[in-house]
C-alpha cells in the first residue's frame, strides 16, 4: 500500500521536467533519458572558458593544468595514514596546482581579488599556503565569514588538516564563541566579530593578513570591513614619515575572496589591486525545471527525492530549503517513506545542515557515504558557497531561501524580518553546479523556467535591506558615521533616520546624535543595542539576574518552544505549566528555572527526555545558557554586578525591557488591535503567544512578525503609567 503525505496518496502524478532551452549548443552532449525527457548540456553550469567573460582588464586566469609549477605540497610527514589521506586530499585540490603563481601575485599585490568556484579550496588552502609561506610574518591571518557555521566547521577542517587540534595553529571566534590561543596563527571569524575588534584594535594590528571571504554575498559587516580595511591599509602602509625611530608599522595585505565572477566592483573600490581567477573542477550539469510551477515546494521536493532515489543511479542528493522549520519537516517524511521502501532498495542516510545546528551534527555531511546508501543532505544556502559537500550528484532546488529585510515603512520604529523568498539567478547557478563537482550531474529546479528567467540576477547587498540600528552604534563607538563612511553601497536615507531615532529613543545618542556613556555601555555588549539597553535598565531596577536570562534566551539562535501542528492539545498543556500571568517573558524565565531544576537532579538523557515531553528545544536552552555566561563576562568588565534578583517581582523586568524595546509597544484599540506607541500601524498577537486571547490595556514585545499582516510575537503586558513616560519621549522625538 502506498504511503500517503499529507492525506494524499504517494502515487500522485509526479512532476513533469524540461530541460532547460539550450541557446548555445556549444557543447551539447547527450545524457541518458530522465523521466522520459531526453536531456543535454544546459547552457550556463559548464566549465568556464579560459578567460570568462565580462572580466576587468588585467584579470589574470591561473591556468592550473598549464601551470609549470606542479604541486609539490610542502607538508609535514605523515603521522598517520589518516593524515596522510587528507594531504593527499588537499594536493589534489583544483587551487593545489597554482600555488606557486597564486603566492607570487599575493607577494606583489597588497590588494588581491581571487575567484574560483566553490570547492577549488580557497577558504581552506589560501590561509595554510601564505601561513607556510611565510608571508604572514609575526602577525596572524584572519578569515572573515559571514555565517558562523561556516567558521567553526571551516577552522576544524583546517585544524585537522593542520594536523592540530583546533584552538591551537588554527582558531575560531563567532559571537558567543571563541577557539584560540596565543599560538593561534590563522583565525576564523565572522565579520561581524572582527569588525567588533576594531573598537579595541582600530588599526587591526595584530592580523597582517586579512581574507574577507564570500565577499560575493555582501553581507552588512562584510560591507563595514571592506570599506575600513581601505583606511587602515592606507594607514598600515604609507611610508612612515618624519622620525624615523618611530617603529615601523606592520604592512597589512588583504584578500578579497569570491565564489561569484563579479570582481568588478571590488576591483574598482580598490585601485591598484589585482584580480585572479583560479579555475575549479567543474562539470557538465544537466538542469530540468518543472512544467508547472509546484505549490508546495516540500510536497515536491519529497516526491522528486523518492523519484530519484528509486530511478537514478548511485549518487548523493543535495536539497536546498530555505530554512530549519522546513528541514526539520521533510526530514520527517522522507525517514517515514524511507522506512517503507522494499527490501533490496538502496537505504537512505538524512544529514541536515543550517547556521543553528550542533556543530558536531553539521560535521557528519562531511562523512563519506557507507555501501549501499545514498545521502539525502538537506541544507539552506549554506551549501551553496560556503561549505562544499563531496559526493553530490544530485540537486533538488526549491528555489525559495530566508532573506533578512527591513522594513522601516508603516511600521513604527521599523524591524528586521526574516522572510521566505525567491532565490537569485546567481544562486541557481551556485546551486546547481553543487552537483557537478566531481563528475557529471543532475539539477531538479521546482520552479518553471519562466520563473528562473524572472529571478532577479543577484542579491542586493544586505546593507541596503537590513535595520542599521546595531552597525550605526558600534560605528559612533569608532569616530565613524554611516553617512560618511566610504562604502560600496550606501543604505538609504529612511533606514538611517530609522536606525537614528531608535538609538536616540533608547538613550544611546543626545539630541545633537554623539554618542551617550551609556550608548557606550550598550556597545560592549555583543547585542542588539535594544537588548542591550534593557540589561543596563535592569542594574537600576535591581533585576539583572533575570534581564540576563530572558536576553540570552530572545538572542538564541532557534526558538526556545517547539511547535506542532499535530499535537496542538498536548503542547498547549505543556506550556501552561510554565505560563506565567504576565506574557511571554516570565513564561520563558519560568522554563528556564524549570530546565535548571532539571538539570540538578537529572543526568543528560533526563534532561533531554524532560525537554521533548515539555516541547521545549533543549539546544535553544543551552545555547541561552552559554550566552548568558558571555554576558555575566560583559557585565562584570562594566562594574554591573549580574547576581542581583528581583525575585517573584515581574514589573522590574519587564520595565528593563520596555526601556530597551521602546519602539515595540503598542496599546489596545476599542476595536481590540493594538495601536503601536511610535507608529501608526496596528498590530495583532501573535497566536503564538501566551497572552494571543487576552485583551490587556498595554503591552511590549520583542519582535514582529510580518505575513498578511503585522503580529507581535514574544509579549508582555507593561504598566500603563510605564508607556506614559514614554508618551512624553514621542513628544520630544517629533
Ligand atoms: O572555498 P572553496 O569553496 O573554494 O573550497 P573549500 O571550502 O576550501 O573546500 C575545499 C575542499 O575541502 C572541498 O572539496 C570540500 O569538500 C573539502 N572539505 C572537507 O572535506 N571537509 C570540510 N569540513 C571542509 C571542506
Ligand atoms: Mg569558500
């Protein structure tokens, strides 16, 4: 008997796949029928021609088969057959064969633009060739990252490649997160906390080589550190001038790092740099979209998973979704079809990746697949540059990703949403040459060719979308302003009076827009300046205890409440053991006091079995454990004493926080909608939430959630004579 998904049988028609047109029949091979569909070289996933198109004058190509200098990997004897396979690993490596040409233009260049496809090694290689070159000096080499995932897993790969463990040679430091040591020398960061270094370390002089890496996706920091690292090189590098005792400055080279052949751009905002082009290993990759466009990208990424899997050949399968929610969903269904697959089919093996997963869980993509088993890996963009996946041969894209996006708009004090949306052009491309890696491949695209050729070509550089609230404060910390800050691409003019009026309302910048002692304060917290706000409120209303607790839980990665539409009853009972009178935030004080109980009487599997029957994200739990012990560190370095508790009290902690999420209040309508305090939109409550049927005079929350309309997720009821206060601070606004 068929599985059913969903309440619909298995044996739905499936979907129908065309090839993708071919404009340019260059190349045109033919492949074995798919689906009845005879299919050929798609134009686009192919292996670039020597000297690729739209390239800046005096793009150089390092040709890796014609190089004269062959590898000969300088490594350290093998002390172990392992450690010998992986040597063998990196010297085969497409970056491998041009070292040498690669080094020399490094050495001349203090600028220097390198592109190649993902996987030819350049996150991985580039650092330990200049590190055993030599050419770092006594400084150290930083890699900037803009996903934490991607330098943790990263730096351990190079430490094991290193032959050391990681924190020693190799290190990392993501927010919350550190690995290293004084013997450090290549350093895995993400943008974001390299950019928090300059505030003690303006000229960043410990580093004397600094990559910046996925510098395609353009992330808000990346952006930041690019146009920083312009003034500090000019700095680092002029000839010292007058006395010539003074000690001389050390150089700093920088290397700009990309997956996506745009280099103009960065060529340009660096005159005199040098832009290389390092070709990968790239396959034929056949791609198929959908006749129709498809619903439920789920529903159908699930059935052409199962098509695959029973059809084609031995091969792994690579799945692009855009988020955990959606993962965590198909991975339940395919493991339930998987098990109902006859015997003598080949098993499936599910591995996931995306940013908030265990470390130790993303690790195991990297394993090789055991006999008779193919892999399904289901992944966000991640895997689409930032980590390569070996054994890929099939990609299933949904065409859909997150995109972080502000919206200052109608909105009041404006917010930060993440939402689910078309991918680019460019990231079809990225995602469909996963496949071809290591020989030819397949790419199922569930979306129709016309909506590919819709696409827009590649993403908007995140500073142009994003809330500025948190980079316009670190950058008055450093003497900087965003309106004068050379950038690639400048942020709107709404986005930054935005970002202005809610650091003004919170107290971090004075009318005339200098920086406060306490908007100081608020920067040495690795927080949301909002966040960090209602942490220095709490010293005066003698609750930080609790403010801390509460923070590190809204700052985790991944939601602290499990839900499941299945068993709606069974979770509504759990959660009312901890629901607390007055909102969202006690509610998660009381989980949090329940889970260390818990955690005193029970051992690992307890807790995790107490944490499931409760639908609480036990990982959500420790994660907030571990940031709050970050922050009790930032608190102490402020003479702000952590230990200090209101007890059952509620109103302290929620006015801390209502100092800090100002703009995020909002009070009850005759109609029963919330009218927000500095906007002039509505909101509702979210259904989420504890208080989603309670008609309260006021209330604060910390987030929204924007879908057909506006919803206020996280919230507590605040005092009425509270929000006045505030009313007086409106008047002073306008
Ligand atoms: O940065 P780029 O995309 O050019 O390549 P990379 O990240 O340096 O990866 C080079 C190779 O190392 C890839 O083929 C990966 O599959 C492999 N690798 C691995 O086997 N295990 C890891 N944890 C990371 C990378
Ligand atoms: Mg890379």
């Amino acid at each position: 008997k068929p599985p059913s998904h969903r309440g619909r049988s298995f044996k739905r028609p499936r979907p129908t796949w065309v090839e993708v047109s071919d404009d340019e029949s260059r190349g045109r091979r033919r492949h074995p029928k798919v689906n009845g569909v005879s299919t050929s070289m798609p134009n686009g996933v192919h292996k670039p021609s020597k000297k690729p198109n739209g390239f800046v004058n005096g793009t150089t190509v390092v040709h890796m088969e014609d190089s004269a200098d062959v590898a000969v990997p300088r490594v350290p004897v093998a002390t172990s057959s392992k450690h010998a396979a992986i040597q063998e690993q990196r010297a085969n490596l497409p970056i491998a064969r041009g070292k040498e040409a690669l080094l020399n233009e490094f050495r001349e260049h203090d600028v220097t633009v390198l592109l190649g496809e993902t996987g030819s090694g350049k996150t991985t290689q580039v650092p330990q060739y200049l590190l055993e070159s030599g050419m770092a000096g006594d400084g150290m080499i930083a890699v900037t990252q803009p996903r934490r995932v991607a330098a943790t897993s990263l730096s351990a790969r190079v430490a094991t490649e290193q032959n050391s463990s990681l924190g020693s040679v190799v290190g990392y430091a993501v927010r919350f997160d550190e690995r290293s040591s004084p013997a450090t020398r290549i350093k895995y960061l993400t943008d974001g906390m390299i950019f928090r270094e300059l505030m003690s370390d303006p000229l960043l002089s410990k580093y004397s080589i600094i990559i910046v890496d996925e510098a395609h996706e353009r992330s808000l920091r990346t952006d930041l550190l690019i146009a920083n690292l312009k003034t500090i090189q000019q700095q680092r590098n002029e000839p010292a001038k007058g006395k010539g005792k003074e000690k001389e400055k050390e150089k700093l080279k920088i290397i700009i790092m990309s997956a996506t052949l745009d280099a103009e751009k960065f060529g340009k905002f660096f005159p005199g740099s040098k832009i290389i082009y390092v070709q990968g290993r790239q396959h034929p990759v056949t791609i198929y979209h959908c006749a129709q466009s498809q619903v439920d990208y789920v529903d159908s990424a699930l059935r052409t998973f199962f098509q695959i899997h029973t059809d084609q050949p031995p091969g792994d399968v690579l799945i692009f979704l855009p988020g955990q929610e959606d993962i965590e969903s198909l991975e339940k269904s395919i493991r339930l079809y998987a098990n109902q697959l006859p015997h003598g089919q080949q098993e499936v093996l599910i591995c996931t990746m995306y940013a908030s997963q265990a470390p130790g869980q993303n690790a195991k993509v990297f394993h090789s697949t055991p006999p008779n088993t193919r892999k399904c890996i289901l992944a966000t963009n991640i895997a689409e540059t930032s980590i390569t996946i070996p054994g890929v041969k099939y990609v299933i894209d949904t065409g859909k990703c997150k995109e972080k996006r502000y919206l200052a708009k109608n909105t009041g004090g404006g917010f930060d949403t993440l939402m689910t949306r078309d991918i680019t052009k460019s990231s079809a491309m990225q995602r469909a040459g996963r496949a071809g890696r290591e020989g030819p491949g397949f790419c199922f695209r569930l979306y129709t060719e016309d909506s590919f050729k819709n696409m827009a070509t590649s993403a908007e550089p995140e500073i142009l979308r994003c809330g500025l609230t948190s980079p316009m404060l670190q950058l008055k910390c450093l003497g900087q302003s965003l309106e004068t800050l050379d950038l690639m691409d400048r942020p709107d003019i709404d986005s930054m009076i935005s970002a202005l009026k809610t650091l003004y309302l919170i107290g971090a910048l004075d009318s005339t827009g200098e920086i406060t002692e306490i908007g100081r304060d608020m920067a040495a917290f690795p927080l949301e300046p909002v966040y960090s706000r209602a942490v220095l409120a709490s010293k005066e209303y003698g609750c930080t205890n609790e403010v801390l607790t509460v923070i590190s839980v809204l700052s985790a990665s991944s939601k602290v409440f499990v839900e499941s539409s299945e068993q709606r009853d069974a979770v509504a009972e759990a959660r009312r053991k901890f629901k607390h009178a007055s909102g969202d935030h006690l509610t998660i004080l009381n989980v949090v006091r329940a889970y260390n109980d818990v955690a005193l009487s029970e051992n690992k599997s307890g807790r995790r079995e107490w944490c499931r029957k409760h639908f609480l994200n036990e990982r959500a739990l420790l994660e907030a454990i571990d940031i709050r012990e970050q922050l009790q560190h930032t608190c102490e370095r402020l003479g702000i004493d952590w230990k200090v508790s209101c007890g059952e009290k509620e109103d302290p902690v929620i006015q801390s926080l209502g100092h800090g999420l100002v703009s995020n209040t909002a009070f009850l309508q005759p109609d029963g909608s919330y009218k927000q305090t500095m906007g002039h939109s509505a909101v509702k409550i979210h259904p989420s939430s504890t208080l989603c049927d309670k008609k309260v005079p006021t209330i604060v929350y910390d987030e929204v959630v924007y879908t057909n309309q506006i919803y206020a997720r996280g919230v507590s009821i605040i005092n009425k004579s509270f929000l006045a206060g505030l009313g007086s601070l409106k008047v002073r606004q306008a």
